[in-house]
C-alpha cells in the first residue's frame, strides 16, 4: 500500500507538466536509444555510433545558474564555485542519462558558446512510486571525436 493515493500523484504530475507547459522555453530533445549496445565500446566510443529519438517542439524548464545551496543540497548537489544548470521536464518522454537538448540562441546567457545541453545527472532521491518531480543536471555537449 502505498502512502499517497496514486491519483495524487497523477494530479500533481499533471500539475508539474502544466507549469513546465506555461513557463518553460521550446527545445528539441534527443533521446539515445542504442546506449546498451554502444556500451561495449566503453571509453572508445563515438558519438556518431549513438542513435537519437528526436522530439521537436518539448518544452523544458531551465534555471541556467542554480545558486540556492540548500535547494541544491536538497537535490544532492554539493557545489562551491560553479553554478549547475538544472532542468524540468514533462513527465513523458523519459528523459534518460545521455539526452540532450537544443535550446534556441535567445534563450541562452552569454556565458555559454553552444546551444545544446547534454543530461549528465538525475536528480531524484529517496521515492518509490510517489516520484512526482524529477530534477536533471545539465552541462553543454561536449562532442567526442
């Protein structure tokens, strides 16, 4: 038995998909969908042997300079100098490790050279089935060669 009915979970995923919908900013999202056959290739491998699942038109909610330690503590991030870029998205697609995102120029801060952002952390702790928002850590793509 669970200890929060699971249509309240729904309701508040509902809820946290509509506040991503009303404030978020358009992005396409690239979701890989070989990660466990290029897993062999370990550190050799390319990015040109990943394949993506696009979907063009997502919206994501991004705080480009995350700089509340204890908002950042509560989502197990321990950083001193350096600002993590945290992201929200709707609760489908799944947003896997190794998606990326590509953000259009305008919404970027000048401190970025690149307009696409790889998922490098997820950033959920201690749930179950009661998981209603999910937190990721993003950094710019960096491209392997």
């Amino acid at each position: 038995m669970a200890l929060i009915p699971d249509e309240l979970i729904d309701a508040i995923r509902g809820f946290s998909d509509l506040t991503v919908d009303c404030y978020g900013i358009d992005c396409t999202l690239y979701i890989p969908t070989n990660l466990t056959t290029v897993e062999s290739e370990d550190i050799y491998r390319n990015d040109a042997n990943i394949t993506y699942k696009n979907f063009l038109s997502q919206k994501v909610w991004i705080n480009w300079a995350e700089k509340d330690m204890n908002r950042l503590r509560k989502l197990g991030l321990f950083t001193e100098d350096t600002a993590p870029i945290i992201a929200y998205f709707k609760n489908y697609p799944v947003v896997t490790l190794g998606s990326y995102i590509k953000v259009e120029t305008r919404y970027i801060p000048n401190s970025f050279d690149t307009d696409e952002f790889e998922v490098i952390d997820l950033l959920a702790k201690n749930t179950y089935n009661s998981e209603t928002i999910r937190a990721y850590k993003l950094a710019p793509r960096r491209y392997k060669k």
